[in-house]
C-alpha cells in the first residue's frame, strides 16, 4: 500500500557541480534559473538590454548565440558593458559548427564567456569532427571554462543514428525507431562527454543537456542519461512552442523529471509573440520551481475562480492588482530578504473558502459573495485581525498589504 511518503519529491539525483562563473550547477546546489537571448549578439546595444532584462527577471546565467566573427567580438564588449552597469550574470557562448575556430580566432571572446556550449551533432565538419570537437575542449581548458554538451535531436548525430539503427536491424528490431532515436540522443551526449574526458576536461566541467521536442521523449531521454551518468543535468524543452502550449509542455515534462529528483538547471524555451516580453520564459521557470516547493522567489497571490456565488469583479480586480504590486517590489523582497520564505497572499470571493484559505496565508481576505452581508473578514498569520465595509475594501486591503510587507 502506497504512503503519503510516496508521493514526497524524490531526493536530487547526486551530480557533479560545475562552477559556472561563480553559480553552481549540479551538487545538490539549487536548481539554476537561464534564459536565452534571441537579439544578434553582434549588436552590442540590444544584447546588453536584453541580457540585463533576462537578468533582472532572475534569470542566473543568460546564453547568447556566437555564430559568427562579428559576434565573437562583440562578446568582450557586452561583458564589460554589463559590469559597468553592476550586472555580473554569467555569459554562455552558444556555438554550433565554427566554435572551434570562432574561440581560437578570438581569445577575447573565450574568456569572457563563462561556459561554452557544444552541440555534438554539428560541432564540426563531418570528417573533421573529433579533431574540431578536441579543440573546442582545448579551449575550455586552457580558459578554465566549462562546456555544456547540448544534444538536440533536431540537429542528432546521424553518424551515430545510423549506426545504431543498423545494429537494431542486424539484432531483428527489439527497440521502435522512436526508441533507437531516443537511445541516439542519450548515446551522443555519453560518447560526447566520456571524450571530454578522455581529451583532459576534468567531470566538474562538464554539464549535460539532450533536448527534444515531445513531453513524453523528453522524460525518457533525461531518466535514461540520469540513469547512466552523475554529469549535472541542464533540463529543458526544445521548441517547446508559443503560448499556452509552451507553457504547459515545458512545465509538465519539467515538472515530473523534478519530481524525481532530476534536473539541475532549467530553462524554458518560449517562443516569443512578435514584440513579446522574452523574460517570460523566465518567469515561467520560477513559477514551476515555487509552485512545486523547490525555491522561492517570488510573493505568492492565492486567488479563487470565482463562480456563480460571486458576480462581481472586485475580488479578481483586487487580486490581479495585489499581484501586480508585490511583483513590482519582487527584486527589493529577493535582496531584502533571501532565503525567507516567500510572502503568501489570498484574495478570494466568498465565504465558502476564503475564511479557510486565507488562515493558510500570510495575510488573507475573504470578499463577501452575492447576498453575503458585505463585510470581508481580513486573517493576519492566520488570526482573524479585523473586518473591512464599505465601498473602499480594495483599497484598505491593499494598504494592510503593503504595511505588512514593510513589517
Ligand atoms: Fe466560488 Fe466562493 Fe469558491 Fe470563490 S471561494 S470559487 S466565490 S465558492
């Protein structure tokens, strides 16, 4: 028979930390919050912006894309622009085909950059791949910089999928071809690391990644690489998609490999609504960290639907700009007071829960519901404090809010 211990978050899976400019990945360290760009690096400009946005929302270690000479120069001149402006987030070079040549042609860049990624399935040009792949390596140890092996499937070692295909068929077909597939990513990811290794790049320099994009493969492709390696693991699914749909797919697959204790950064791929607010993503990241009891970042607005037992707005109005304001002052909360417990508010619309709910919170009201006598219990750390009347119930509790914050 199952116990209430069954359904507890599994311990983390026990990883090798990796030091990333100075936030640690892996090692039982908390999971690391990282976005992406999405600008041309090479414009200096709205690199720095955006970086400094990303970071500003909470994102811990920001990735911009290196693809070409003139974004590798760039590289040196956004870190230094970002220090000069007190933003000290590290900086990963995102490289696929060149980044060998791109890091020896710009010694500037190599440095700057607190961890390089490789993606194994296009790191070089086909016969030259582990001779490009070595340098790549040789670079990372002569910067001292770790390297993350970024296995995307859209971009998979056919070399490898062929052959293990083949093998498939020579044994009689025992795995599907959406197994063999699966078996290639985790494989190129392995193969990729064990030849770091071997080339001299020390286990705590090494981070692992093999994203795809089907919810049910990526749980698959993660528990596997789990299963067979300690590498710290950078979670996240590709071309999760816009909207709602990116939102849910990243944060189911996410959530359940966490919830076995898998996972060491996350980061969650959105795409952007044309002119959107790319710190989304990270926002995201941090609501499915806070809401599954992971870390805390972030004040927290506990608010019912609504029904038909309330037909009016106050109570949502009243929510929406309660959460508003809290996350206005999210950033003096985080330095103010890390490692306390994030504040939990509660707004709800009648007396069927809210009473209830709102001794669950920090501070709490109860809205009177149609035909409820129209007063609104307010509950301090779980204490009936006093009962708002009249017409300016929003306001008073805001101002009640906002004076226990300050408390
Ligand atoms: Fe409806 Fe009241 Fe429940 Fe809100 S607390 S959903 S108003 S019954």
């Amino acid at each position: 028979m199952s116990s209430a211990f069954d359904f507890e978050p599994q311990p983390r899976r026990a990883s090798v930390a990796v030091d990333v400019g100075g936030v640690i990945v892996g090692g039982g360290a908390p999971v690391v919050v990282q976005s992406m760009t999405n600008t041309d690096t090479a414009d200096v400009d709205q690199t720095v912006a955006q970086v400094a946005a990303l970071h500003k929302a909470g994102s811990e270690l920001v990735r911009i894309t290196v693809d070409r000479d003139e974004s590798a120069a760039a590289v040196p001149k956004i870190r230094e622009r970002l220090l000069r402006l007190g933003i000290d987030v590290p900086l990963v070079g995102d490289f696929h085909y060149i980044g060998h040549k791109l890091l020896a042609d710009h010694p500037a860049c190599a440095e700057a950059l607190a961890k390089y990624r490789i993606n194994p399935g296009n790191v070089g040009f086909k016969d030259k791949k582990d001779k490009q792949f070595a340098e790549i390596i040789a670079m990372a140890m002569r910067y001292d910089k770790p390297v993350r092996i970024g296995v995307n499937w859209g971009s998979l070692d056919q070399e490898l999928l062929t052959r293990l295909m083949d093998e498939n068929q020579a044994k009689g077909f025992p795995l599907t071809a959406q197994q063999v597939t699966r078996e290639t990513i985790v494989q190129s990811a392995l193969l990729s690391a064990e030849l770091a290794e071997e080339l001299g790049l020390p286990r705590n320099r090494i981070i692992l990644s093999a994203k795809v994009s089907g919810v049910q493969d990526l749980i698959a492709v993660y528990a596997m690489l789990a299963a067979r390696s300690d590498h710290a693991l950078h979670l996240g699914l590709t071309e999760a998609g816009m909207g709602t749909k990116g939102i849910v797919a990243s944060s189911a697959s996410l959530g359940i490999l966490m919830q076995q204790g898998i996972g060491d950064t996350i980061r969650i791929s959105l795409t952007p609504e044309p002119g959107g607010d790319r710190t989304r993503e990270v926002q995201v990241a941090q609501e499915l960290l806070q809401v599954m009891g992971f870390r805390q970042f972030i004040p927290v607005v506990a608010a019912c639907p609504g029904c038909g037992r309330t037909t009016s707005t106050v109570f949502q109005e009243l929510a929406q700009k309660i959460q508003e304001d809290i996350r206005a002052s999210m950033p003096v909360w985080r330095e103010k007071y890390p490692g306390v417990e994030a504040l939990k508010v509660a707004v709800m619309g009648c007396i069927v829960n809210g009473p209830g709910e709102s001794k669950h919170a920090d501070i709490g009201i109860s809205l009177p519901g149609t035909g409820e006598t129209p007063a609104a219990p307010v509950f301090i750390d779980g204490q009936k404090a006093m009962t708002l009347r009249g017409p300016k119930i929003a306001e008073e509790f805001q101002l009640l809010v906002a004076d226990y914050i300050e408390k």
